[in-house]
C-alpha cells in the first residue's frame, strides 16, 4: 500500500458516471452539432455553477443543467423543443458507469476504505445517477454541493469532506477526472488524483495534483497492495 | 434624456477594447487556428479570474492572461515560444478601440456623467489599454479588480463602484459586452446595459439587463438628449 487515506472522494460527473452517451443521443438528435451541443452545455453547466456561486444565486444542478441546455439551443440555432429537451435530460439522469470503474470501486471498497462521492449534483439526480450505473452501496455518503449552496471551487463545497469524515483534509484522497477540479481540492488542501482520461494539459494555475493517472484502475494500484 | 445615472461604468475588454487584432494575430502566427487559440485563450482567462477569486488565490490579470495562453499553447498543440507568446501579449497590450467608441464617449463625457472603467484588467495594463485606443483623459477613475484580490462576478468588485461614487449601485448605469457580466451587475443591483456587438443570446441566468444594444451609440441614445 502505497497511500493510505482515511477515505476516497470521487467527483461524480466524468469521473464515476460516462457522460459520452449524452454526446450520442445529442448527434442523433441535432446530427452534425452533437459534439458542439455536448461541449457547449458541459461548458455552460461548470459556467453557471461558478457565476451563481459567486453571486450568492444558488439554483441546484439539475435546474442549472436545464438552463445550460436551454442556453445551447439559441447559441447553436438547434429546433430544441420540449421533447429534445426531456430525451437529453432523461439520458443525463440514467448514465452508465466508465468500463473500469465497477470493479475499481469494488476492489477499493474491499480494502476497507470508505468511499464518498462529492459533487455539484444535488442529492436527488446523484442518487438516481448511482442506481443508474450499478453503483448502489459503494459509497459511504454522498456529499452534494447542495448541502452549502455553493459549488465547486468554493471552499465551503470541500470542506464537507474533512467535517463529515472528522479529520484533516491532507488525510483525504480527493479524485476527479476534471483538471480544474483537482486544482481546486489541491489548494484546499486535499490529497488529490487528476484521472486525466482524455490525456488534457495541465491547467496553468501553478499548482499541481498530488498524483495523476488515466483511469480508476490507477487510484486502486495507488492505495491497495 | 432617458435615463440619468449618477455615472457611467465601462467593463474594458470586449467593452471598450476590441480583441479582435489578437485573433489576426493568432491567425497569422498560427494560420488555421487563430480562431480556435483566440476564443479558448478568452475563456480559459475568464475560467482562471472565477477560479482564482472562488478559492482567494488571485493573481494580477495581465499574469493570468499569460497563463491562459500557455494553455491553450499546450491544448492546441501549438509551437508557441516565448517569441509568439511576447508578440501576442504585447498586441493585447496595444488593442484598439471600437469604431465608434471614441466619438461615443466624446459625448457622454461631453453630457457632464462621470465615467469610469470597472474591469478585471490590472491598473497597469488598463492604463496601457486606455493609452493605446486614444481614450487618454475620458475617465474619472479605473476601478480595478485588483483592488479587492477578488473578479467579477464577486460583489466585492462591483461594489468599488457605489463606493467610490458613493451612491446605490441602482443609481449606476453599468455598460459591458459580456453577457455573463452583465448578469453579475444586474443582479448586484446597477442598472445594466448590455453591449450586444455579435447576437449572442442571453445568458439563462433567470435575470436580464436592464437595456441591451448593439453598440455604444445605443447607450448614448438612451442617456443624452
């Protein structure tokens, strides 16, 4: 055993749930503009949890998730009625897991740690998201960003951690596949582990994650034997 | 006249200063992906200042720019050595000002509103920017983000304005390009005006500006005889 935390949190969306399935139903649906479409809404998502944090304008991300989506429609000129609309939300609320990560979870878990998810979803998409991809009972808590009113990177959002598991954050193995997530839980001053899935730059914000692998299989070599 | 605010405060890059002989930069530097490197360096500087300010590790505009376009230098594969970097970052330096900005602010100076720049941009840099597109002696003051460590949408930067003013914000007519910071200002409480040069739809943020146009001549109509 290389590293041993006194538990592991996972950001939630690109990291345990595949979110590539969105992408597949978007081009089905606006064939051609589904990439764009993906891109955009998961770029409008992150935006609009950042700017109504910062304002103090709380609305819970699925609500967010929505007006991303809404947002996408008129940018891209795309005919998004209610029943696009209801299909690219309903696949949001049921993806699948990452091919590896069921049974990562489930030799993580054997090691005794305990398993949280810490996310900006708010509890009721998560636990639909968690059923969804065969993940139900893996996970001691589920720490929402809903809970503070406040999302990621703020640090009310973190520190949720260290007071639900009592200990220091440095104790704590933070994990997300997004770079500036890690960066985030890195200052605040988790353990943290970038699964850089895509094989993206490091964000230029001179700080580095503690550890840095491509998929969950890497976390389990990290901390069991 | 229409409206009579108190003053007058200008959001600077997008605003006052036009980009867009960046982007020709880029593109000469680059050819083929000028467009691409322009529009991801503005955002990853956006997503750098609302990072920074979320976790209170700022760091001046001018260096955050520098950093965003490392990243984007690493995400685009791009040769980019310190010769492209100081040739990009001086043309940012020296940008220009809209068509019809200066003739604009002739004459809403000229109507006797104080008018000040309220931007994310360092003094440095602003003082450089304001220099450079002939706006030399047009503002009463730069209030900088600087100032407070902090970047919109923080209330902190909004609120140098009624402080310096010493006003209500309500009694403020705050101008930008940026439909996002124009969200930000509404919802902090000036009355909003938003500079819509290119059609984009509006954030869905569940608030709307106060007045929207298309250039600075609109806020002209709507505050001069």
């Amino acid at each position: 055993m290389i590293l041993t935390p006194k538990a592991i949190c996972f950001d939630a969306y690109g990291t345990l749930f595949d979110v590539h399935s969105v992408g597949q139903l978007a081009e089905s649906l606006f064939p051609g503009k589904g990439k764009a479409l993906s891109q955009l809404w998961r770029d409008k998502q992150v935006e609009y949890t950042r700017l109504r944090s910062m304002s103090g304008r709380y609305k819970p991300f699925w609500e967010i998730t929505v007006d991303a989506l809404n947002y996408c429609g008129a940018a891209l000129g795309l005919d998004l009625g209610a029943a696009q609309r209801d299909a690219l939300m309903a696949q949001y609320a049921r993806l699948s897991a990452f091919p590896e990560n069921l049974q990562a979870l489930q030799r993580l878990q054997a090691s005794g740690l305990p398993l949280a998810i810490h996310t900006n979803g708010n509890p009721e998409m998560i636990a639909q998201a968690v059923e969804s991809a065969g993940m139900s009972g893996m996970f001691s808590t589920v720490l929402s960003a809903d809970r503070v009113r406040r999302y990621k990177v703020d640090a009310s959002v973190y520190q949720l951690a260290p007071d639900f598991f009592n200990c220091q954050a440095s104790e704590l193995l933070f994990v997300s596949s997004n770079g500036w997530d890690v960066c985030g839980a890195t200052w605040f001053g988790f353990k943290t582990f970038w699964v850089n899935r895509s094989g993206a730059p490091a964000e230029c914000l001179d700080v580095l994650p503690s550890y840095i692998g491509s998929s969950l299989d890497d976390v389990v070599s990290l901390v069991c034997k």
